[in-house]
C-alpha cells in the first residue's frame, strides 16, 4: 500500500528551499572567486602591440587605460605579439562570467553543477522514497497471534509460563528492555536486575549490537520455588514498561506485549517512533487464587 499523496504546498516548499540553497551557494561562491579578468597595470607601457583587443576595450572602460584605442575600431597597421593572451580563447568562455580568471570561471562552473546536481538528486531521492520504496509492512493481527502463540507454548514447555509471565516482541534490530515494576518497594524485572523476588527474565534480546535480530522477544516470568510448586507472585500492582536500552531509536518500532495471568492472555500493541525512549504498556492489580499461598 503506497503513501497518499503530498499537498502540492509542499513540493512548492521543497523547490523554494532547494533553489534558494543553490542561489545562495552560487552567490557566495561567486562572491568569493570574484576577480578582474585582466590585469591592466602589467606592461602598460607595450599595450597597443602585446595587448588583445578585449582586453583593450575592457582596460579602458574598467581601469581608463590604454584609453587612446577607441572601443569597436580595428588596427590593421601593427600585428599583435600576443604574449600574455598567446592562447586562443572561445568567444562563449571570454562572455561566461567575464569578471573571473579561468580557474576562477572552471571553479565557479564546477561549484553551479554540483549544486544544481545535489538539488535535483536530493528531490529525485525524495520522490523515489516517497512513492516507489514500498513502506514496511506491520505484521497483521493473525501473523502476531501465531508468533504469540508459538512463543507461549515454547515457554510453557521449558518451565518459563506458569501463573504470571509478560512477554514483548517487536519488529526492529533497536535495543528494547522489558522492565516489570513489581508492588511496593519490591523494585523492578529488567536487563539489569534479571532476577528478584521470585521472578526471572529469560535473556535480554538485542542487548549486544553485533548479535541484534529483527524478531527479538524478552519474557519475564514468575519461577516457582521447587518445594513449593503452589506458592504464587507477590499480590498488588504492577507496572509494565518498554524502555530503549541505548536511548537511540533509528525508526519506528511496533511493539507487542503479552501479559499472561494463570492461562488468561492480554496482548497490547504500541508503536514507539524515535526521540521516545520509554512507554508504560500497562498497569495491571494481581491477586492470588483462593486458597493460594503469596510470596512476600
């Protein structure tokens, strides 16, 4: 599915703003290279033999030297020796920002197509990711519920269920922590306290750049003790909050949390977009089965 169109104000916006870019690029550009294109004070003294004939009219317009020659009239007595201007310049690149020196025009020359070129390559990007790059596709609600219910039925099998478990996936290769803050004073589940108060977290996804994956998943759950398989959570609220462990966030990221209470599922989904770097899911109130005893 391609994005809906931009309102045309905007690609009006994006042409202003590229082109003032380039005029002002340009502009200071020319600014700084700017430099008179013959030096009249240098052998005045040979100008009507050794002097071109631009170079006469533009002397005595500019500097009021060599005045005697009169602008537009041609000497056919005297054979120039050219020795300054021994090369044979175009008629186009004498008029091309006449004002300049050669290396001073191919700079300034140079300088105008890579400005114009980065204008126009920077809105041609933009047009191509705006309408031709098709947009990350979001796993759909069906795609979520099969990766939910695989991952629920593979802890439940390695003894990681049980009365109460959070688990969290998303959709990106970005450092995300799933942090359970427990009742009262009895802190908090994350990457850095892994273990406390009866509860464990199973790994922390993505917490080691070089070994990231786009489909990671964290799971906290409730371990119970093995001489006393009936004892249950600590009763009271808790807290269930995703944080970005690097406090970098490159793209927006889709997270789904699962909460799992004695076999009931609750399943939340955020997007988290960059410059968040935390969210509460949910605050939730435990309490234990009738005739359960609690920890704590």
């Amino acid at each position: 599915e391609m994005l809906p169109a931009d309102p045309p104000c905007r690609y009006i916006g994006v042409c202003f703003c590229l082109v003032l870019v380039a005029l002002t690029a340009i502009a200071l550009l020319h600014a700084l290279l700017e430099d008179p294109p013959f030096e009249c004070h240098v052998d005045v003294q040979h100008w009507e033999r050794s002097w071109s004939t631009i170079k006469k009219e533009w002397c005595c317009e500019n500097e009021a030297i060599a005045c005697p020659y009169t602008p537009g009239e041609v000497t056919t007595t005297l054979v120039p020796i050219f020795e300054e201007d021994s090369a044979v310049v175009p008629v186009w690149l004498e008029k091309w920002l006449s004002n300049m020196n050669i290396g001073a025009k191919f700079i300034m020359t140079m300088s105008m197509a890579l400005v114009l070129g980065c204008s126009c390559g920077a809105f041609g990007f933009y047009i191509l990711v705006r309408y031709c790059v098709t947009p990350k596709k979001s796993r759909t609600e069906l795609e979520l519920m099969s990766e939910v219910n695989k991952l629920l039925a593979a802890n439940n099998a390695n003894g990681r269920g049980g009365e109460l478990s959070i688990t969290m996936m998303w959709d990106t290769s970005e450092d995300f922590d799933l942090h359970l803050v427990m009742p009262g004073s009895l802190g908090e589940i994350s990457a850095s306290c892994p273990e406390k108060a009866g509860f464990k977290l199973d790994g922390d996804a993505n917490g080691n750049p070089l070994k990231a994956t786009k489909t990671p998943m964290e799971n906290i759950y409730w371990a119970p003790v093995a001489d006393q398989p009936d004892v249950t959570p600590p009763e009271g609220e808790y807290q269930i909050w995703a944080k970005c462990g690097h406090n970098v966030l490159h793209a927006d990221a889709n997270l789904t949390v699962v909460k799992t209470i004695r076999g009931r599922r609750e399943i939340f989904h955020h997007r988290i977009v960059p410059g968040t770097f935390e969210k509460r899911i949910t605050t939730f109130t435990y309490k234990a089965s009738s005739g359960s005893p609690t920890n704590g």
